[in-house]
C-alpha cells in the first residue's frame, strides 16, 4: 500500500508517468528494508516510532476528514449515501454483493492479535495486552465507519472513481474533492508515514511470533538459531532476518501475475480469520474466559493477579454465547472471502485465495508431521496468569 501512494504521488505531478512493476518492486524492498534495519538495529527507536505514529494517524484522519468537508462541493445527497445501490459486479443479488464489501471493512480492523505477541515486551500483558486489543479495535471500528460516511458525501467526480490516479480510490477523492496539489498531497503524506509505520510495527509482531514459536522448538534449528535474541541489539535478529527474507521472496510476485498477487494477498484476511477459529473453538470447551485460572488450570502452579480469581479480562457469563458467536462469525466470512468477486467466473478474476490457503495449509501440515509434532515443547509454568 505504502508503494501505491507514492507512486500515485509521481502520477499526480507527472500524468505521463506509467508505473512499471519494477518499480513497484524497488519501492517495495526499499520500504521493507528499512523496516528490517529499524527493527534488527534500533529497536530503540521502535518506542518514539509507535508514539510518532499515533499523533500521525490521529492528526492525519483529522485532516483528511474536515479537508474533505470543507472543501468538496458539491457534496452527495443522504439518499447517495444510505439508499442507492450500486451493482457493476455481475451478481444479480444485491445480498450477496454486500457480503462481498466486506473485505475493505474486515481489513482495517483486522490483527487483533498483534499485541498478543508483543508479551514478552509489555508491562502487565495480562491487563495491558487485552487493553489494546479490545480498544484500539474498536475505536478503528468506529471511525472507519463514520470516515465512510465522510468519504461517501464528498465523491465529487463519480466517473473518476471508477479509474482512480494511481489506482486508489482514496487519492481520487482528495485530488477531485480538495482540487489542489498542495492539500492532495499532504494528505497523501499522511496516509504514507501512517502505512509505512504501520508496517514496520506488523513486522516487529511478526518476528516476535516467529521468534516464540522458535524458542519452543517448534521450527527447524529453532532454539539454537531462530529463537536467539542479539545481546547487542536486544532483538531477534535471525528472526527478523528470515522475515525479510520471506517477505522479500514472496514480494518478487508483484513483477509477475496480478491474479496471483490478488490471491496472495486475499489469503492474508483468510489465514488472519481462521487463526481464531481455533483457538476460540478451544476456549468454547470450557468458555475459559468465564472460569477462574485455579480452575482452567488445576495442576499448575498459578498466582493471580492481585488476587483475584478471575483474570483482568472476563466475558463472565457472556463468555460462552461470545465464543459460540465469534465462530459461527469466522466460518460465516471465510466463506465470502473466497468467493469470486465477479460473474460470469473467468480465468482472470477468479478469486485463488482459496487456493493460496489450501496450499498455506498443506506447508503447516507438512511442517507439523515432519519436524514439530516430535520438537515442540509447549511451556506449562503459567504464573500470573
């Protein structure tokens, strides 16, 4: 995403620009890099990053959003906005095609399990690391809401929109809405430091997962290799090396077929939702939430925190229906995100997550039989849970 907005800013001052994927590529390895070297060599840094970037995305939406009320004109009407419908995708049931937007909305609340893996790192991650998870994905809940709402009012050049300047709908709408290059392109810059950030933070959450899952053995060379952390630098550094390394090889996608990066990066909403299938089908065994960790866990020696019998986090009664709910929810929309976009089903816009999935699938399988099953040491001296 980063590399579509600065491209989309070469477009804007350079209309003859043509992007080639090369270029892509290059924007995409330079971002990715840097990331690779804030993380590996100044995780320092990542502290200021993540309090830079709040006042960012804060005072960025801020001035996207009341730019955009100012300046549009004229705006849509309410009945634009909450009643007509628009169906371009082939499908004759305008039901189905709902359940087919949801991916947009899905992705900008999607990894909420990202603090989870940042444990190691937090102060009190029994109270503060459900505190994240459940505050900030709400908040971005409700204010991708109501920044659709804005966005809706302010499509000024409804046509423009469908062959958007550098192909993000987003950047159309502030260059037609603002009708200046100064204003289009801070608020461009914004979306830019806040995606870029962003993803070095998701990367940081990545290495940390690999880096844990390493410590208990479970990937090859694990404990030995992956799973040490640099005294020097205070970080994964093997960790964060295979990150780049894997995200550098699976990037080389953009300089081939579109239809295959779609799927790949389709797959991603569709391995982020089944990961919780499972371990919220487990907790539906004994609704754990809603039980004290004396009784989840009566072998073990556990200390509560501040003495009390319930974990800082408690669904209570309302574990159980939540749990049920959440999964019925999960299989519910991995359904629609395999689901082709489009009819009549061509070649060309076939939606191949589902192969992408199965073929992520086959790989897990493959590495849990091998290598895991026989290595993995889950760690069982849970305190202060």
């Amino acid at each position: 995403m980063p590399t579509l907005f600065i491209l989309s800013l070469a477009i804007m001052y350079h209309p003859e620009f043509v992007a080639e994927k090369w270029h892509f590529y290059l924007i995409y390895m330079a971002v990715y890099l840097l990331g690779h070297l804030i993380n590996a060599y100044g995780v320092r840094c990542l502290t200021w990053l993540t309090n830079g970037l709040v006042g960012v995305i804060n005072i960025g939406t801020l001035f996207i959003l009341i730019a955009l009320l100012v300046k549009a004109h004229p705006k849509r009407s309410a009945t634009y906005v909450f009643k007509e419908l628009s169906n371009e995708t082939g499908w004759s049931s305008n039901g189905l095609v709902f359940f087919l937007g949801l991916l947009p909305s899905i992705a900008s609340i999607t990894f909420y399990d990202c603090a989870a893996h940042m444990t190691d790192e937090i102060i009190q991650p029994e109270k503060n690391v459900p505190l994240v998870m459940v505050i900030s994905n709400t908040v971005s809940a409700l204010v991708a809401f109501l920044a659709a709402i804005v966005y809706m009012f302010c499509i000024v050049n409804e046509k423009n929109m469908e062959a958007p300047m550098g192909g993000l709908p987003i950047v159309q709408l502030m260059y037609d809405a603002f009708n200046s290059n100064a204003l289009t392109t801070i608020g461009i810059l914004f979306l830019i430091l806040t995606f870029v950030g962003s993803t070095y933070l998701y990367y940081c959450s990545t290495s940390r997962l690999i880096w844990a899952f390493a410590k208990s053995n479970g990937l090859p060379f694990g404990q030995s290799f992956f799973g040490k952390v640099s005294p020097t630098f205070q970080s994964p550094i093997n960790a964060l090396y295979f990150t780049t390394i894997i995200g550098l090889i699976i990037g080389t996608i953009i300089l081939g077929s579109s239809t295959a990066l779609n799927a790949v990066l389709g797959s991603a909403m569709i391995c982020i939702n089944l990961s919780y299938i499972f371990p919220i089908a487990c907790l539906m065994f004994k609704s754990s939430f809603s039980l004290s960790p004396r009784v989840r866990f009566p072998a073990l020696e556990v200390v509560c925190v501040e003495n009390k019998d319930l974990p800082y986090f408690s669904l209570g009664r309302f574990g159980l229906p939540m749990n049920i709910a959440s999964v019925i929810w999960a299989c519910f929309i991995m359904v629609w995100l395999n689901f082709p976009l489009y009819n009549p089903v061509t070649t060309s816009n076939m939606n191949y997550a589902c192969a992408v999935l199965g073929t992520t699938f086959l790989v897990g399988i493959g590495l849990w039989f091998g290598y895991s099953r026989n290595h993995f040491k889950h760690d069982v001296n849970l305190k202060h849970i």
